[in-house]
C-alpha cells in the first residue's frame, strides 16, 4: 500500500479501501441496429466476470421528479436500491447497454459507505466477442422495444 492509501486508511478503520482491480477494456461502445447506441464485448467474457465498475451521483427523489419530466435525462438513472423515489445516475458503461427479455448481463449496486454506491455490470452468461451487453431494464419500458 502506497503512503497515501495508508495515511487514508488509518484515519478511518471503519471502511475498507476499494478495490477497483486492474481495470482492462473488456466492452465498447458501438451502434446498435434499430436501437442507437449500446454496448460490445471487446473480447470473450465469461460468465460471473464483472465487465465494468462505474460510479453513481445520487439523485434526491426532488431531483428524479424533476428529471422524469426532462426526456431523455429522465431515460438514464436507476432507481435507487433502498428508497425507490431516489435514483443513481451511472457514470460508466452500465449506461450504455440496452434492453433485453433475455438479457447476457446484469447490473448490482454496491453500497461503499463513504465513498457512495458503485454500479458492477457482470456477465449473466458467457459473452463471445462482438456480441451485444444487455440487461433487463426493471421497471415497464418507455419505448417500442426493437426485438
């Protein structure tokens, strides 16, 4: 641990220092037929690995109100996991993907205490190259959904 991460950490034994991992390109953004944009494999991803952690901005349930009213930013934050009023706002990759009945992929919150929540997208299935990431969005679909 570097001097910084140790001054950090002895001032606050409460918490854990996160541990973001090497961080390697394992999606991309890219046009998605019918859909705009969405999200690729980059290379082979298998089942369990987390293909991105991206952090959240909290969005107070004033905030989302206001937000659901503003399309397309209305479009773009999750309900947050404890007060379904509240949203999180994605950061990184999570954002991109699109829908799916059937989706390869799913995104969890992790609470990191002071730091905030952090999304983790991870591989429902194995993912070949090339292929789209997708989730199921968890809430009723605002668009005609293209199969």
């Amino acid at each position: 641990m570097d001097e910084v991460s140790r001054k950090a950490s002895n001032q606050n034994d409460a918490y854990d220092l996160l541990d973001w991992g090497v961080r390697t390109v394992k999606a991309v953004p890219g046009t998605s037929p019918g859909r705009g944009r969405g999200l690729f494999a980059a290379a082979p991803i298998a089942r369990g690995e987390i293909i991105e952690r991206a952090c959240t901005v909290f969005i107070s349930a004033e905030q989302a109100n206001a937000l659901d009213k503003m399309l397309p930013l209305g479009d773009f934050y999750f309900e947050h996991p404890r007060a379904k009023e509240e949203g999180l706002m994605v950061m990184g990759l999570p954002s991109l993907c699109n829908h799916a009945d059937q989706p390869n992929a799913h995104v969890r919150f992790q609470d990191q205490g002071p730091c905030g929540w952090i999304a983790e997208l991870y591989a429902l299935d194995d993912i070949p190259a090339g292929a789209e990431v997708t989730y199921k969005y968890r809430c009723a679909l605002w668009f005609n959904e293209v199969k």
